[in-house]
C-alpha cells in the first residue's frame, strides 16, 4: 500500500501513515513525492504501526543510495519512523547506522517519544539564532 502523507506548511512539518507492506517502491515512491512538493527539508513524522518494513538487505542498499542521491541536491529533514513490530524496528535501525551521515532517520516503539525528538531535533537545527539548516540532529 502507498504511503499517504500531508504537508503543514506553516509548520514545517510532514506527517505520514504507512498501512501494509512497506517495500523500496513504496518507500522511493514516497521520497519522491517528498522531493517534488518541495517537503524533504521538513522534518517527518510517520506512523508505521499499521505497516511492515519490508525491505531485502540489497534494498535496504537501494533505499541508502537513493537517499544519498537526494541528499546531493538539498538538505533532508529528520525522519521519526513509528514501528509496530521487531522487523521494522530492525529493519530502521538498520537504515539508521547507514545513513547517518546524510541524514538523519530513527525508529521509535511509539508516537510521542517520536515527536519528541524531532521537536528536539528543529530546536537544534534552528540553532540558538534561529538560522542553521534542518538537516537533522
């Protein structure tokens, strides 16, 4: 199933919800979309609970490189990934060590640990005058 997400442009923000199997289409799928309305710098909050991160090593590799890619042409947002299962979390925190030097991704076990972090993490990109990039923690 597709990834469904809004974009709050006053705030910055985007929200998603997964539902289903969560494979590399869906997932560059979605970033695209993410790229094309202009949202990839926002810091993303989504809710997986409903989804199953289903993603082979080889795509795990694919899913890096294309954020690698995308990182290339502009800053990307934190990214609070809400998991429902053991695999997912896993299959995050896998992404996690991958990409921390492009970006930043974590899986969270629930929704307001999730938000809080990312609050924490726009708090330290805006820096103490407000003007630092939003790239992630």
């Amino acid at each position: 199933m597709p990834i469904a997400y809004s974009v709050d442009r006053e705030r910055r923000w985007l929200f998603a919800v997964a539902e289903g199997e969560a494979g590399f289409s869906e997932i560059a799928t979605h970033l695209r979309k993410e790229r094309d309305d202009g949202g990839l710098p926002f810091p993303e909050l989504i809710d997986a609970t409903r989804a199953t991160v289903a993603l082979s090593g080889a795509e795990v590799r694919r899913v890096v490189d294309l954020l690698r890619d995308l990182a290339r042409h502009g800053a990307l947002g934190p990214t609070a990934v809400v998991v429902g299962d053991d695999v997912s979390y896993g299959a995050m925190r896998m992404l996690e060590i991958l990409v921390e030097d492009v970006c930043a991704v974590r899986p969270f076990r629930g929704r307001l640990e999730a938000e809080e972090w990312l609050l924490a993490a726009e708090l330290e990109a805006s820096g103490p005058n407000g003007s630092g990039d939003r790239s992630g923690p």
